[in-house]
C-alpha cells in the first residue's frame, strides 16, 4: 500500500475538481450501478500513464458537450477494498491503473486502459472521452 503522503495530492487533483471517493465496495456498489452516466477513474501513482490520465480526464469535463452525471474515483495501491470492487465492473477487461471508465445506467459502455493512455497526450484522452460523453450522456 502506498504511504498517504505520496496518495493525497494525486487523490486531490480529481477530488478537488468534484469527484466523489469510492473507499468501500458498499460505496462502489451503490454508486456505479445508478441510473444515469457515471465516470470512474482508476487512479494510480504511475507517472507515466497517470501522470497524463489524471489531467486528460479533469480537461474532458471542461467547457460545453455533453457530461457524465456522476464522477467517482479509487485509488489503486491505496483503496485496496473498493478498487477491487470496481474492478468487478470492469470485466471482461484486466486489472488495468491508471483506468478510465464510462457507465450508462450501470453497465460498462467505454473503457480506457493503461495501455491506451500510456504515450498519450492529456488532449489525446480528453479527445476520446469527449467522445464517449457525446455518444452515451
């Protein structure tokens, strides 16, 4: 598990701008099956993929389009319990962190995994789940 030190200020760039924290599978259970859209990202200290997913999604929620309704999060390494609740909801995909994902009344309709966000731009990312929002929110 990682140290709160290191967590908290990645934690917070998404809990600052609206997302609500997923720390317990009773809070994943009743909060992604809703009805309506919800966003759920995996949060992770990987530089490299994280250090773009965070900033990518957080973009993908500005200015005018569609939104999801809902924006939730856990951490990976850290919200050991609800991570791996949430990751239940990600079958048939692997465990994936940092991940990105897109449900409609609670069914999974769009994925983002590690490898599609490895290498990518923050716009580059942005630009799929603006995508995604047009199509499902």
């Amino acid at each position: 598990m990682y140290p709160a030190e290191l967590v908290n200020p990645m934690k917070a760039q998404l809990t600052q701008s609206g997302f609500q924290e997923l720390l317990t599978p009773e809070q994943v259970d009743s909060t992604i099956p809703q009805q309506g859209t919800t966003l759920l990202v995996i949060n992770s200290v990987c530089g490299c993929s994280a250090g773009t997913a965070r900033p990518g999604v957080l973009e993908s929620l500005q200015g005018e389009g569609k939104k999801p309704d809902h924006a939730v999060t856990s951490f990976a390494g850290f919200d050991l319990d609800a991570v791996k609740q949430a990751r239940t909801y990600l079958l048939p995909y692997p465990p994936s962190s940092p991940a990105i994902a897109l449900f409609k009344d609670g069914q999974l309709v769009h994925m983002i995994e590690r490898h599609m966000i490895e290498g990518r731009s923050a716009a580059m990312i942005s630009a799929n789940l603006k995508q995604a929002y047009e199509e499902y929110c």
